[in-house]
C-alpha cells in the first residue's frame, strides 16, 4: 500500500487539502496492483513507492527544479481527481506535487502538467563500420566504431546506457615517427638504424599498405649542468661529435624509406654531461607539432629509442629553467626546438595528457639496464608499451612488429573530458569476446581483424550545467572517437517565462509572488508557502510557531533555527563542517561528511543522510557498489571463509585455521594455489630460468623482491614456495603475501637458491687410496717405533744384569791371572 507517513500536511489548517488526494492515490494503488504493470512518462514501470522514496521527494515540494533534481522523483503541477477534472491552480496550489517516479502520476494529474525529465539519445553521426574483406587492403576511410556522435539528454543523477559497436580493421593508415638518442653512446644503435630503414618500412607495409615514416633526434638541454658550456665543447662536446641541441625533426613523415636512411645517415652523433637526456622535450614536440607530418585519421606510432634515463619536469631547475613546460608547439623553419632554455621539461601527466589528446602511440625502446624504468614509465602513460632493444639495435624491426601487434589486437576505450571540471562519470562494461555476461571493464584484447565487440557505456550526469553553456566529452580508442554532447535537464518548463499558468503576482500568492508549477515563487521581501510573510513584520505568533515545530517537538526550527512567519530561518553553520537546512532546519549536512568529504564526493546529502550515486553504497558512500568479495571462477563471498565489507574480504578464523588472501582463500594447511601461479615468472625475473623464454619473462606483471631470508615474511602470515630444479636438484623459495591495504600480494623471492655442494667422484677415490695408503704407513711407522722401544728396554735388561753377574775364581784350580805382581825393595817401606 501507498504508505501516507510521511507526507503529513505542514499545518493543521491545511490537512484535510492534503489528506484527500492521497487517500485517493492510495485507492487508485491498490486497483493498478492487480491490473497489468503500466510505465511512467519515461517509460519506467510503476508501481507501490517505498517509504523512503516517498519521504524523499515530499522534501523536494516546494519549487519544481528542486524537484526533477533528485533521482526518481516527478512533479505534478495540478494534482487532480478522476471525477472533479476542474479546479484552478489555486485550489490546487496547497497540494503536494513532487512524487516518487514509481507512482503511476498519470492516475491524479493530466500528462501536460507533469513534468519529468528523461534519459534519450540522438545520434548525430552513425556511419557504418567498415567492412574487412581478406586478403585485400581498403584505400577509404576506415571507421571501427559507432555510433560516431550522439547527443545526450541526461536527467541528473540517473544513469543512461550507450552501447558502442566496434570492428577489428587492420589496414589502417599508420605515420611511425622514429624519436632517437643520438648522445654519444648511440653512435652504433645510428648506424645500425641506418641499414634497417628500408626492411622496416617494408615490414610495416606488409601489416598497413597506407605507411609513412619520419626521423627525430635529440640530446638535452643547451645548459650547464646538462652540457658543457664552455665555447670549445660547445662547438665538439666530444671527438668527432656535432654540436649539442635540444631537439631536431630531421625528417616529416613521408613514403620515401630511402630518404629515411640518408637522414639517419647525415644525423650526427653529439654529446653531454649528465647520465640522463632530454627524450621528454623530444617527445613533447613529436606529439603536439603538426611538423612532424601527422595525418588527421592515422594510427600515430613513436618509437623512443634510447639507452639512458630522463630528465623530467623540476630538472631544469638545475639550470635555473623554473617555468613550468606550456605544452605547444616550437620548432622553427629547421625544425629545431626554440624553447628549451626558456621552459622547464615535461611532467609525466603532460605526456601522458598530450599522447591521449592526439591519440599517439609510444613504444618506449630501451636497452636491458634500463627497460624496468620504462616499464613503470609506460605503466603511467596511456597507449603506450616498451621493449628490450640490444646493443646493435638489430631487434628494432621485430620490436616494432611485436608491439604494434599488440596495439592493434587491443581495444581500449578512455574519456577525454573538454571541461575543467567533470559534469558527467562514466563506467563501462563489455564480455569482449568472450559471450559471457558483461563485466565492468574498458579493454578487450586477443581481436583479430573482422572481429567485433560491444562495449556499454554508463552515462551518469553528476551536476547540472550553467545556463547557455554546452559540455561534450569524447570516447577514445586511441584512433577512433565518440563524441557525446551532454544536456542535463535541471529545470521545468512551467518555470520558464512564458510556461503554461504562469501568474505574476497572482492572489494565491498574496499578490507579493508568482504562481508557477501550482507553487508559489515568492517576491523579494516575502516568503511563506502563499507569500503571505512579509520580512519586515518578523513577530512570531503562536499559531506561527506552531508551524515552526515538526510534529511533537517542543524546539521551535529544531532549535536551529529562528520562527519568522511561520517558517524557520536556519542559523549560519558554526563550522565548515555544518549546513543546516530544512523546513524545520532538521537536516545537518555534517552528517554526511566522512574525512571531511561530503559523502566521500560520491553521492548527495538529503536531510542527514547520502544518497549515493550510480556504483557507490554505505552510509557515506564510500564503498563501490560491484561485487568484488567474490574469486573468479567463484561462488561464494570470500571464499566462505570472510566477510564483505565495502568491496574488501574480512578474512575470519574457521575452525581454528586462519584464512587470509584477497578473497580469503589462503590458509596454513590450503593447497597453495598461487604457488604455480607465480612460479614462472619468479624463476625467469630473478633467476632466469624456467619454461618462459626472454618475451614471454617480460609480459610478468608481479614484481618480485629478493631478499636475504624470508622468516620475516614467514612470521607475518606469508604463504611459503618452493621449487627444486630437476637437473641442478637448487631449491628456490619465494614466498606471496595479500596486503590489505595496497590490494595486491606482496612475492619476496631469496636472493640465492640452497644447491648442494658439488661432488667430485675421482676426487673421493683417489682420497680413499691416499687415506688408505696414510693408514698403512702410518701403522708401519707405529709397528717399527713400537718394536724399536720394546729392543733398546730388552738391551737395557740385559746390560743390566750382565753387569751385576760376578764370578768366583778362588776355586777354581786352573784358574790363572793374567798378569804378574813384583814388588821393588827400594820402595818397599
């Protein structure tokens, strides 16, 4: 049932006007319940209106604008009954008149009196794609997408979908403009380039019959400390080198590839100071001159070849260029760039504005120190890609022919807005060629030519427009372009001078209004519903301040607010933070605020409370709409193992297992699913090993970071990988982590793998044979010291009792002495 809660007549005196009439909606509702769905002006279907929308609108009665302003409400000028179709606009000037779109209007008020904008589309311009016929290539002009120019009649705040159709056509015309380093470490890239001229421009003519090619060089700024300025290294900055410069356009875009090679041959080499050059000037002037020979309706390709950094916007500080780079044009009658001692080098965001303005293609060439540099770089720079370019430059060919592949078996589409601040947000959503349902998502790859896809543009008019002041933006594929024209329906006809029962000064306005819509505009100096107050008699009666409280409060205006003939005048905001407004100054747009941001700048406060626009939900609208706690290939909300809270998993412990991961598919004892996932590319970034060959390394998007151990990353929860090479038998382990805060796994990889030591088998036998022999000798040395010992103490024993042996000679009658005694007399005394 059509509930009536709240829409309570703001006075007692006026209760039985509004009572009736929605009694009345309130019977007609419930007849159209059982009788077949109708649809409203717009053609929406109608039916029973919630509380919500109905509280909604009643807060939007009192000026149409206000009214058809707020997403699914209508207005109704003269609110009618079925049996009484008279009654002036002052009879029915005390009626409500902003309903709920869900209501079927058409039962209580003529369709002339309704006013209610709706979504439509025109197109414009709608040519047909074109046709691919195999094997021939198209001398015409190519279209990819349609429709090519629509006009859009947006209501605010309620979302319009646009479908766009695109087709595969490879013969597109395609201007390459090669941009090169010729510092001095380019000197053999040059000559090399010299020789491929002719074979690239015969390969591109075999992929676009329609091919032009042009020659750009440059070095750095003409300024200390990026050269050196004294006289003589200016004339030869190194042996045999030209003077520097900042940027040449040595060659327009032409057919002729003969010309190109003389050029590259006539280039000379120069030179400077500092390790980085002044490719981003370059690059600037490549993109915005109309010099270098673009062609209007061309797939514009630069190829950035260099073997160094950049030097980027700040720089030029270095030598006292402090203003900011203007983005224009300066190449004089030479060819060569004027500006570059007078504005400083570009910033990433100018390239990046600029290569989505003209719709260039870059293909950042780089040598292997410095290609991971330029892989982030191309990561900030729309239509852009980069490769390994070797020493000799010989790859440069097939480089090109790989990423020019690329760029045209991708379709992406971006938004060139052409204001300066955003009227409109747009999303969008395709199945690309898969058939499946559409996903939000702006790029489908793997086309090839004849194929086609459908891409649905959500259009949502986030403000209304100024008057007399047209906004348009485009859609872009990087070749083609969708121009939509935006006109954001805000106000009511009735409004409009001359709109239909339009009364200056009517009675029903106490003669100090005019009576427009069914509602009162009140004059200067006088306001109330009837204009019936008059500013200078402010005394509040009491039948006055009744009007003044909502419903049982005693505060008169909430109590923030002064009773001024009946009507509350809110009090001015105590802080930055506060709006109050309302008919009773009930509502508080603090309330709406999270970290100082008016419903997180992605919705609008009604009364204390964010109304959220088309993708975004929560109390403050801080949380997108799309369901992302769910895995691909999923069923359940993370993983069955979390929660959902605006968009992120909050993983819960389950059964004593604590889960992690973005969806919360992570857990100590879970197979760990991410391991194969990430093998291949860990092996080849940091190891450079494993099935991936040197192409295939460099298309890994994970960024593993080598380190010493992982028990750190162990301890925090990281999820542990190993894999053992079969021939070498390395272990190599890397670990991955979902971090929360950044939304995206962290991989930490040691920097060394655990191999075995190295055994050598004619080493282990000739060490057995020598041990063994050592062992022999070394028992024989032993045995002899030993027996040696055990000789000397039996000699010693011997000796000893040989001495002690004494033998008796007084017995032994044949014993005679050996010698003879004689005595001299002389000396015998």
């Amino acid at each position: 049932m059509f509930s009536l809660g709240s829409l309570k007549p703001r006075s007692s005196a006026g209760a039985g006007l509004l009572f009736v009439p929605f009694l009345l909606l309130g019977a007609l509702m419930v007849q159209e319940a059982t009788a077949q769905q109708r649809v409203n002006k717009c053609g929406e279907a109608v039916g029973e209106p919630s509380q919500q929308d109905i509280s909604r609108c009643a807060h939007q009665d009192d000026q149409c604008h206000k009214c058809i302003q707020i997403p699914g409400c209508q207005w109704c000028s003269r609110v009618i009954s079925p049996t009484q179709e008279g009654g002036s606009g002052a009879k029915n000037s005390s009626n409500r008149h902003c309903f709920p779109t869900s209501f079927d209007l058409s039962s209580v008020c003529k369709p002339e009196d309704i006013e209610v904008p709706c979504n439509e589309a025109h197109k414009i311009r709608d040519e047909p794609l074109s046709e691919v016929i195999k094997g021939k290539k198209v001398q015409r002009k190519i279209i990819q997408i349609r429709p090519q120019h629509v006009r859009l009649d947006l209501r605010k705040g309620t979302p319009y979908n646009l479908t766009l159709k695109f087709r595969q056509v490879s013969d597109h015309p395609v201007d390459l403009y090669y941009l090169m380093d010729l510092s001095n470490s380019m000197g053999d890239d040059k000559e090399n380039l010299s020789r491929l001229g002719s074979l690239l421009a015969k390969t591109m003519r075999a992929l676009t019959s329609q091919f032009r090619l042009g020659f750009g060089s440059f070095v750095d700024k003409v300024a200390l400390p990026f050269v050196n300025t004294h006289p003589k290294r200016l004339q030869e900055p190194c042996t045999g080198c030209a003077p520097p410069f900042t940027f040449i356009n040595n060659l327009k875009l032409n057919e002729n590839d003969k010309l190109f090679t003389l050029e590259v041959i006539n280039a000379q080499i120069s030179g400077n100071q500092d390790s980085p050059e002044g490719g981003f000037d370059a690059l600037m002037q490549a993109i915005v001159c109309q010099d270098i020979g673009w062609r209007n309706a061309s797939r514009k390709i630069i190829i950035f070849s260099t073997d160094a950094k950049f030097h980027q916007a700040g720089d030029g500080r270095l030598a006292g260029i402090v203003t900011p780079n203007d983005g224009l044009c300066h190449l004089d009658a030479r060819g060569h760039y004027t500006n570059g001692l007078m504005t400083d080098y570009p910033s990433i965001s100018q390239i990046n504005k600029k290569v989505q303005e003209h719709q260039v293609n870059i293909i950042f060439a780089a040598t292997e120190g410095n290609i991971e540099l330029y892989r982030e770089l191309s990561n900030h720079i729309a239509y852009s890609s980069y490769g390994v370019m070797d020493r000799s430059s010989s790859n440069i060919v097939e480089l090109v022919k790989e990423q020019y592949k690329k760029i045209t078996s991708t379709i992406k589409l971006s938004t060139l807005a052409h204001s300066s601040e955003s009227i409109a947000s747009v999303r969008m959503f395709s199945s690309c060629l898969d058939g499946g349902p559409p996903k939000q998502i702006s790029m489908c790859d793997g086309l090839r030519e004849g194929d086609e896809v459908e891409f649905l543009v959500e259009i949502t008019a986030d403000q209304c427009l100024e008057e007399d002041k047209e906004s348009f933006f485009e859609i872009t594929t990087g070749l083609d372009r969708v121009r939509i024209d935006l006109n954001i329906e805000c106000d009511c006809e009735c409004e409009k001078e001359g709109g239909k029962e339009r009364i200056d000064n009517s009675d029903m306005c106490s003669d100090a209004g005019t009576l427009q819509c069914g509602v009162c505009a009140c004059n200067p100096g006088s306001y109330g519903k009837n204009c019936q107050c008059n500013s200078e008699n402010t005394h509040a009666t009491q039948e006055h301040e009744n009007l003044c409280r909502k419903g049982n409060d005693t505060q008169l205006c909430s109590g923030r607010g002064v009773c001024q003939c009946g009507q509350c005048s809110c009090r001015q905001p105590s802080t930055m933070y506060e709006d109050i407004w309302g008919t009773h100054c009930e509502c508080n747009r603090r309330k709406c605020r999270n970290q100082g941001k008016l419903c997180s700048n992605n919705g609008e406060c009604e009364c204390n409370s964010c109304r959220c626009n088309q993708g975004w939900q929560g109390q403050f609208c801080n949380c997108p709409a799309d369901d992302i706690c769910i895995a691909d290939g999923g069923s359940e909300v993370c993983s069955g193992h979390g929660t959902c809270s605006c968009g992120r998993c909050q993983c819960l412990e389950v059964d004593n297992v604590p889960y992690t991961g973005k969806f919360c598919e992570e857990c100590p004892t879970c197979p760990k699913t991410k391991c194969a996932e990430y093998q291949d590319c860990v092996l080849c970034l940091l190891y450079d090993i494993g099935k991936l060959d040197e192409a295939e390394c460099r298309k890994c998007t994970i960024r593993p970071i080598p380190t010493e151990s992982l028990q750190e990353e162990i301890d925090r929860g990281a999820s542990l990988c190993t894999y053992v090479h079969e021939d070498s038998y390395c272990e190599y382990q890397y670990t991955y982590f979902y971090n929360a805060a950044t939304e995206s796994y962290e991989i930490f990889a040691k920097s060394e793998p655990n191999c075995p030591e190295v055994v050598f088998l004619a080493g282990i036998v000739f060490g057995v044979i020598g041990a063994i022999v050592a062992i022999g000798l070394l028992t024989l040395i032993i045995w002899k010291i030993l027996t040696t010992i055990h000789d000397k103490r039996e000699f010693a024993k011997f000796e000893e009792e040989r001495n002690k042996a004494k033998w008796s000679t007084a017995g032994n009658p044949l014993y005679q002495p050996a010698t003879n005694t004689f005595e001299n007399p002389v000396f015998g005394s």
